[in-house]
C-alpha cells in the first residue's frame, strides 16, 4: 500500500512514511500453527478471529460488523484465504523487528522458535518479551531511519534471503572482506498477464537501501561495502545454523540456467508437505516411484521455500516461487529483464539488474546466453545444512530440468510462445502478483 502510494507520488506521502513493521510471535504457538494445514478464516481458525466462543457467536449474530484486520489482509481476490502457516510466514518476513512474546511460559519452544524467525527473517532484530513488553518505545519506534522493509519489494527481499544463505556458511575469506561487493541497487518489474505478456516495459519499483545500521559487523559500515550479486551458473549450497543447535535449522539456494519442465516439476512440488497451491496428481508418475524415503522424508521436513523460477511454457514470465508450510503458490511478477531492451530500463538500477544476468553483454536475439533467466530459490528447513539434504533436494530438482534434446527444441524455439505452451504444457497454477 505504502509502495503503491510513493509510486503513484500520492499528497499523503509528503506527509506521513510507513517506517518500522513489527510482528509480535507467540513461543508457545508459533510452531503448533507452522504445522496446520487450516485456513485462515473464521470456520476454520476461529481462534484467530475471537477470544471465546461466546465472542464468535455474537458477533456472528450481528451482519453489519466491520470487517476484521484479517478480512482485509486477504481481501485482494473474491473468496481467497490464506492458510494460518502462511499469514504466520507473511507476517515474520516483512518485519523489521520481530518480538519473541511470553518467554516466560515458553521453555523448550523458546529456541526452536527463535532460530526458525531468524531463518525465516535474516534482517530483523530480534527482542525477546514477556507480556509484549520493551524497555523503551524508541527500540522500535522509529527504528529504522527510513530503511526498513517497508521500502522493500519482492526483489530487495530475495536478495537479502540468497546472501544471507550464500554467506552463512562460506569459506571464502571474501564473504566476511568488507570490501566484497553486494550491490543493493534493485529494480521491481510489476509486468503484465502472465497469459498475455505485453510488449511494453512493466512498471519499475526502485528502493535504493542499506542495512548498515542494522548490522554490528564492521563492513556494513565501510563505505566500500556493497551488497551486489554475481551469481554462477550452477548450484550453490550453504547452511545458515549451526547443525548441531536446537532445531537445525538450515538454509541453502539451488541455483540453474536452464528451464524446469513444468510437469516433472509438478511431480516434485507434490514432494513438499502441501496440501493447497499443488496440481492434481491425475495422470501424473506415483511418487513412490519418483523418490527414495530418505528424498522424501527431507522435502517433507522443509518449512519455508521461494524465489525465482523459471519454466520451459515460456522464455518471458519471470515466475516467483513461493512455499510456506501447507501452502504452494507459483506467481508471475512479469517479464525477464532480458526481453526489454536497455532503454526501457530505470537507468539508476542497470548495476543491479545486470547483477543477475548470466552474461553482462548477453544478446537477446542470439540467444547464446540467457540473460537473468534463472532458478534461484532459497529453501529453509530443519537438517538442510547437512550435504546429504542438499543433495537430496539437488538431484530431484535437476531431474525437472530440460534434458540437451528438450533444451535445443526450446532454444529453436524460444520466440514462439505458443509452440512453449504446447510443447511444454503446464498444469502449475500461476498467479499474478501485485505489490
């Protein structure tokens, strides 16, 4: 919203800034709610809604009551619920300071929970509570200058999420050199129809920003510290947490330039512990026959997944990934940079768009390299720091990737959109998504 009204240059936004998101968790539920598969609506999640039964019930009694913060958190398509473990996700990740509330009561929950938000949510402070109490409102009123989330768009997001798994656990004395370069100049394409792209240039959201009072390490404050991201071509794996702590909570990113075939990937997506947002198995191969238990029993385990994808249906949409808990969901955010030319670009962000691109001189029309095309998707889950997970996760998700034959028809191809939806057809529901 805050987003929309600085883009729009709306008169509000002279006067008023969305600065500091805080998200109060409650210890002793927050895991219990990661696991449901429930909706977040009244039939399902009373307890969300009202404090008793006797509460629900009146007001159920009464047709002209407002709607809840809930009803219109979820508002945004006619009939659409989230699920609990979703709003639970959405909520940790878009805070800027997260308050571990009723420390008091929580005992082994304590720490489990804690290591998962910070897993979930790499760049929030995290204060511990009882009874949501803080020493001084200025902890968090205020508290970020004008650099919060709040100015953050699903791009800025991402990258936070690659490097903070990229260099969790690095062995290169790079990762901790201040003067390692992480350029944090992003540009947010809100394109069209993932059905009908358009020809046009999509909509770009610029938030220059900096973490560097959020951090304590002495090159966030360097003047030579940047945040850009070259990334290679092939996988790259790394765990955020210690495999030895609590919960074991882990992180890495699987990384490819070469498109997924829509329905192998749709056979591993049923792999996930989801029950919504995955397409019907009819007629797909029997997952006992697609992976081994060990395979099955790790994708089973992952508590949080997202980033981008891309599949052979199409060389425009740039898809977005994202997996919470129960739910699937497959966004379009609009087109690949690499289908615009240059001066459609915002010029302020061409660093940090071409940070992204296989090659800085790629060439549309040769087709050669690929541009920022890609699989970049960060998974978090209990046990993912150890290799034999990442492995695990690795081969399946190679296994959905086109083999040399089905990658020459697509690069013979690639202009004709609908020869890529036919040949690749696509059973993954694909939404557009707006910020």
């Amino acid at each position: 919203m805050f987003m929309e009204a600085e883009q729009y240059s709306m008169p509000l936004m002279e006067r008023v800034r969305l600065d500091t998101l805080v998200t109060v968790v409650d210890c002793t539920t927050f895991r219990t709610y990661m696991k449901s598969a429930s909706l977040a609506n009244t039939d399902e999640s009373p307890e969300l809604y009202y404090r008793t039964e006797a509460e629900r019930k009146e007001r159920e009694m009464k047709d002209d009551e407002p709607s809840t913060l809930l009803d219109m958190l979820y508002d945004e398509e006619p009939g659409y619920r989230g699920g609990v473990c979703d709003l639970l996700v959405e909520q940790t990740e878009i805070a800027d300071i997260v308050l571990l509330n009723k420390i008091d009561i929580a005992n082994e929950e304590l720490e489990a929970t804690k290591e998962i938000i910070s897993a979930f949510n790499p760049r929030a402070k995290v204060i511990a509570t009882s009874f949501g109490k803080v020493e001084s409102l200025d902890v968090i009123v205020g508290a970020c200058n004008g650099r919060g989330v709040s100015v953050d768009g699903v791009v800025d997001e991402h990258k936070d999420y690659v490097m903070a798994a990229d260099t969790s656990n690095c062995s290169d004395p790079e990762c901790t050199d201040p003067t390692h370069s992480h350029d944090h100049s992003h540009s947010h394409s809100e394109g069209e129809s993932a059905s009908s792209p358009r020809d046009d240039a999509p909509h770009s959201h610029s938030h220059e920003h900096s973490h560097s009072e959020e951090c304590d390490e002495p090159g966030c404050t360097d003047t030579s510290h940047s945040h850009s991201h070259s990334h290679s071509h092939s996988h790259s794996h790394s765990h955020s947490l210690d495999e030895g702590s609590h919960a074991g909570i882990g992180s890495f990113v699987y990384r490819s330039r070469r498109p997924f075939h829509p329905e192998r990937l749709a056979d591993v997506l049923r792999l996930l512990p989801v029950v919504r947002g995955v397409p019907d198995p009819s007629g797909s191969q029997v997952q006992d026959d697609l992976a081994s238990d060990e395979t099955t029993r790790v994708f089973k385990s992952i508590l949080r997944s997202k980033g981008f994808a891309w599949t052979a249906d199409s060389n425009i949409k740039a898809l977005y990934w994202s997996h919470a808990g129960s739910s699937f969901e497959m966004q379009c955010l609009g087109r690949w940079w690499a289908t615009l030319h240059r001066s459609q670009w915002p010029e302020e962000n061409t660093e940090g768009i071409l940070s992204d691109f296989d090659s800085v001189d790629h060439n549309e029309s040769k087709g050669d390299t690929v541009g920022d095309r890609r699989q970049e998707i960060v998974f978090i889950g209990p046990g993912l720091g150890a290799k034999t997970s990442e492995s695990a996760i690795t081969e399946m998700l190679d296994s959905c990737l086109l083999t040399d034959e089905e990658w020459e028809t697509f690069r013979l191809n690639r202009d004709d959109e609908s020869y890529l939806i036919s040949c690749f057809e696509s059973t993954i529901d694909i939404r557009m998504l707006t910020y």
